[in-house]
C-alpha cells in the first residue's frame, strides 16, 4: 500500500507549481488582512471626523 503513496507524495513535492500558488495565497491572505485592518481603523477615524464636522 504504501509503496503506491510514496510515489506520488515525493512527485508533489518535486511539483513547483503547487507551491508558488501556496505562497501567493499566503501572500494575499496578509494583504487581505492588513486591508482589513487599515479599512477599520480609518474606518473609525473618518466616521469620527465626519461626525465632528457635520454633527
């Protein structure tokens, strides 16, 4: 059984392909935080001036 693995676990890990695509999705997921985090944080700020103006 396991010689039938082996194979295919050390041909997906020669795969580069799957890789890269790891390492963009981890990227955008920090970018997808870090906009998150900044559209809150401004978010807040902003409402807070606007009320302070217009209210």
């Amino acid at each position: 059984m396991l010689d039938h693995i082996r194979p295919l676990v050390l041909a997906t890990l020669r795969n580069r392909k799957g890789v890269t695509a790891a390492e963009y999705a981890v990227l955008a997921v920090g970018i997808v935080i870090a906009v998150s985090a900044a559209a809150v944080t401004l978010g807040t700020t902003i409402s807070s001036k606007f009320a302070s103006i217009f209210g």
